[in-house]
C-alpha cells in the first residue's frame, strides 16, 4: 500500500503541511517495502490550481492512501473521482502518522 | 479623454464621482468596470436598455483522439488541465481561455465552447452613454467583462469615465489599462490611507497621470498629508455632509442639486485642466 502526505520539511521526521497543493515536500511510503521516499513539490509557487496538481502527483505515484489535514475543493473533485481515501492528519510527525494510520488510528477526512 | 476612478478601499466614492462627473460632462460615457458588484445602474436608471452576453471559449476533449500525450497539461499555466486516470480533465474555473492547449494539441482532440460568464447593459442617460458589465454569480474572474467593456468604448471621441473595482488586483490593473488619466477617491482615515497607498503604487508601476479626490472630507489631514509628500495633486474635496449621504444612498446622482453640483463642476474642471 502506498501512503502519501504532505509535509513541511523533508524527511520522516517533519510534520505535516497545512496546505496539500503549496506543500514543500510530499512524503511517499511504501507499506510493503517498508520506506519512504521525499519528493520536492515542484508545483507550490503555481499561481493556481495547485491542488489539482499535487492531487494528479500522488495519483501517478498510485497512492492509495492520502493523509492531509484539508484538501482544496479542486483537489477533491479529483481525489473523489480516484479510489484514493483521504484521512485525517493530527499532530504527529511523518513517521507516527503512519503507524496511526496502519494501527487505524486515523478518521477518514472525506 | 478617458478617467479611470479607482480607490483602493471599497465604499470610498468612486461610483459617488465617476457618475456625478459622467453626468455634469457633456455628451459623456460612464462605464461601469466593477462587474462583481456593479451600483452605477442604481444611479443611472435606463428605460430602453441592450443586453449582451460575454463568453469566454473553454477547451473540450474528444477522448477518443486523445493519445495522453499530456502536453496540453505541460502546456497550461493555470494548471486548468490535469491528466487523471488515462483521461484529460478541464477545470473551466481555472482557465484563461488562451486557446495554447488547443494549438498544442498533436491529436487535434480539443475544441472549445463558448461559456457565459457575464453580460453589459447598455443604453442611454440624456446624453449620457451609460455601459455596465456584470458578472454571473460563481465565475471566478470578471476580466474578460472588463476587457469587452473596454473595446466597447475604445474609440469613442467623447470623454469615458470609469468606474474602476476596488483594490488594487487584475481587474483593476485592466480597468485603468487605456487610462489617459487616474483619479484616485481616498477618505481620511487609517484603513482610507493604506489602501490608497496600495492603489497609488500600482498606478504609478503603469505610469499614470494621477490626481486625487478626498471625499468624506473632515479635520483629519491624514490623506492630505500624504498626497503632500507625494506631490500629489488635489483636485476636490467632498465634505462629509449628511444630506449629499443621503441622497447618494437613495440612488439620486447628487449633481442635480444646486448646492452639490458645483462640487462636481470644480473636480471636473480641474480634471480637463490636468489631462490638457
């Protein structure tokens, strides 16, 4: 299962962003695996529509899961039409979050 | 001749001057630009009226010629176009309608449509030319209104006055676009002086003749203060007077009042003495 947040600083050890489009980093955890890789959110500066693309990123990377305290009304027009669920951050770091989630800890947000 | 009235506050008096200076001047064009809350037809109430709609072309994609090249969603700034599940996706809020994914397109696999965004009224006040653009409810940006307004008066040889939106964002900057000159509305107060700093730095990055009118005038030398250290000129000063309130307020273009008209004719006089 792929697991994607995003975050604020890079690393398992950052906390999360309040803003899933203009995010710094986006935080892709791969539960099989057992790792995680940090991506750079190259779209944050974008004059709009950003969400719709962080939303497109997390899909190519086939997230299944999207832990995000909010998610713009553009975004989730997309998210909605994906089988992506969308849950609920609190106030954890990356790495607590995820174990959480996979203790199923976590609300879904929509 | 064309006068944008702008102010950085809203509820500062532009409509209060650009209508009044629209009516005292003759054979004149008012032109409404503040489609999102358009008021100068409160004021200038027409009997025979046209009306036109404003569209704006949105792509549409044949997804059967799309081959999911994605270079329409490179291509777009406006992140209006995603690629979602083997599918190109249009968000029409977003986009610009600037045709590029269209041209992009190696398929030819988009057209576009035509969508409503708002529409101009039109008609006549005595001599007056009166334009008023306003926007649908849950359109995102007026700007195309305002450009179709502003063709609509671009080579008329009579005096143009806009009535420009608040602030100091895009569809400002496109009201005073033709501008041959900027009268700035301020009132003296705290929140008046900082907005008026706002819409004054935005008019001299165009490089504007400006002047300014203080409206709501009292003891207070807050806006002329800052128009000195400026060098700003004064062109008028409306007083804070209960009765002009009230009428304004009532939907009554105030100049047709003796003791009010001269306030008017003085701006006026002044602005043709600026611009020649």
């Amino acid at each position: 299962m792929i697991i994607v947040m995003p975050t604020k600083t890079s690393g398992e050890k950052s906390f999360i962003s309040d803003h899933f489009g203009r995010c710094n980093f986006f935080y892709v955890y791969d539960s099989e695996l057992k790792s995680g890789e940090v991506y750079i959110n190259e779209n944050k500066d974008g004059q709009g529509g950003v969400g719709i693309k962080s939303a497109e990123f997390i899909l190519n990377k086939k997230a299944d899961v999207l832990i995000t305290p909010r998610v713009g009304e553009k975004a989730l027009v997309v998210l909605q039409s994906t089988d992506i669920k969308v849950f609920a951050s609190t106030d954890q770091i990356v790495k607590d979050l995820i174990v959480s989630y996979l203790n199923g800890e976590l609300k879904e947000l929509y | 001749m064309q006068v944008a009235v702008l102010s950085g506050k809203g509820g500062t008096g532009k409509t209060l001057v650009s209508v009044n200076l629209s009516y005292l001047a003759k054979d004149s064009v008012y032109v409404d630009c503040d489609v999102e809350e358009p008021n100068g037809l409160l004021y200038y109430k027409l009997k025979d009226t046209a009306q036109e709609h404003v569209n704006v072309k949105i792509p549409v994609v044949n997804h059967e010629q799309c081959i999911g090249c994605k270079q329409c969603t490179e291509f777009c700034e406006f992140n209006a176009l995603a690629y979602i599940l083997e599918k190109v996706r249009v968000f029409k809020d977003l986009c610009h309608s600037c045709g590029g994914c269209k041209l992009v397109c190696p398929q030819n696999a988009i057209t576009e449509f035509d969508r409503s965004i708002g529409k101009i009224t039109s008609g006549f006040y005595n001599e007056t030319e009166v334009f008023s653009g306003k926007m649908n409810v849950g359109i995102e940006s007026g700007v195309p209104i305002i450009k179709e307004l502003l063709k609509k008066v671009l080579n008329k040889k009579k005096d143009v006055f806009i009535d420009s939106p608040p602030g100091n964002g895009c569809s400002v900057m496109e009201s005073i676009s033709d501008a041959d000159y900027c009268l700035l509305v301020a009132e003296p107060s705290i929140f008046g002086l900082h907005n008026l700093k706002m819409v004054y730095a935005l008019v001299k990055v165009f490089n504007k003749n400006i002047g300014l009118v203080i409206n709501k005038c009292n003891d207070d030398d807050i806006i002329k203060d800052f128009a000195k250290a400026n060098k700003i000129k004064i062109v008028g000063e409306i007083p804070m007077d209960l009765e002009l309130g009230r009428l304004n307020s009532n939907g009554e273009i105030v100049s047709k009042y003796s003791q009010y008209s001269w306030l008017f004719k003085d701006i006026l006089n002044n602005v043709y003495k600026e611009v020649s």
